[in-house]
C-alpha cells in the first residue's frame, strides 16, 4: 500500500472531510493526518463530520503558509498548483512523496507525482488534470509558462524526470518547465 498504518499525511483541500476520513483509516492510529481547508464553512463542516477521528487535525488555513509543519511522509493536494511549495519539499521525508495538480490558468495540467529519494525529487505524470486554483500556490509568470510547456510538449510529460531546486544552467536542453527557484527535468531522446 502506498500510504502505510504510522505515517503522517498533508492533504490541502479537506473540504467536508470525505478523503480525509479515507486517509485516516489509511494511515492508523499510530499516524496523523494534518488536512487543511482554507474556506472556512467547509474546514468546520470537516471538522463536526470527523470529531470522532483522533488522528485527524483540521486546520481552518492556508497550508502553502503553514510554519509548523511536521516532517511528513505524504502530501496530496486536491487544488491545482503551478509550483510545489518548498516548505512541502523541505519538510517531506527522505523518502516521502507528493501528489500535486500542476495546472495553468484554464485549470488544466497534470497530476504530479513526486517521490523524494534522499536530496533528490524525482517526478513523473499520473496523467491529465483539472482543478480549482490553490491561490497561494500559484504565480502567473509559472503558468504562462506551464501552459507553453504543456502546449509546446505534452508528450515531454512522458519524459519528465526530477523535479530541481534552483534555476535551470541557461544552456538546459533537459529543462521541460522552469518556474521561480525550481525546474523540472525531462529525459534525452537518446535516453528514453
């Protein structure tokens, strides 16, 4: 199973608390899930329907800003993103992984998945997506510039590779989308 009984799970986006009741059982008595709802009917809707789960913090908030996260073995977001957050990358285990939309801004991309292994994030694509914006953790130069990736090369998503911290060597034929501080790494021709 991909999310295991002791493991601690961020989830943006509880709305009434469906998944997170899901993700509760997934992980256990022993694990915690930490799910966010940044609109407030819906975060104490959340919160009266799991009352009854000691694993389950609610938080009324915006997760992209949290400071006190703890390390986390999982993340999955359900509101489309053009960056992943680095405090989510900072505080995810040495071998955690993410699930994060990647979308422009007619809310189409694709499903991340991201797997830490030690200090590199490797990445690839679960698929086409679309969701509602996550505000905080978007920037339009990012999705102007995810969405000519995605138009210029929707197959390159076959290929996407690593997701690196930092900005792309001006000379980065593996580059296949470069946002503020990050970059994501497509494999050679030759090498797929």
């Amino acid at each position: 199973m991909w999310i295991d009984n002791g493991d601690t799970v961020l989830q943006l986006g509880a709305g009434v608390g469906c998944f997170t009741a899901i993700l509760s059982y997934l992980v256990g008595s022993k694990g915690h899930v930490f799910a966010y709802e940044i609109e407030e009917p819906l975060a104490q809707r959340a919160s009266e329907n799991l009352t009854h789960l000691s694993n389950v913090s609610i938080v009324f908030g915006d997760a992209v800003h949290a400071g006190d996260l703890p390390q986390l073995d999982h993340v999955i977001a359900f509101a489309g993103a053009t960056h992943p957050p680095l405090n989510w990358l900072d505080r995810l285990s040495s071998n955690g992984r993410m699930m994060l939309p990647l979308t422009a801004a007619d809310h189409k991309g694709f499903m991340m998945l991201l797997e830490r292994e030690g200090g590199r994030y490797l990445v690839r694509s679960l698929g086409p997506c679309g969701y509602y914006h996550c505000n905080s953790a978007r920037s339009e130069n990012e999705s102007k510039a995810l969405q000519n990736a995605l138009e210029g090369d929707f197959q390159g998503l076959k290929q996407i590779e690593e997701l690196r911290v930092g900005q792309p060597p001006s000379q980065a034929s593996e580059c296949w989308y470069a946002g503020n501080n990050f970059w994501i790494t497509k494999r050679s021709r030759q090498a797929a």
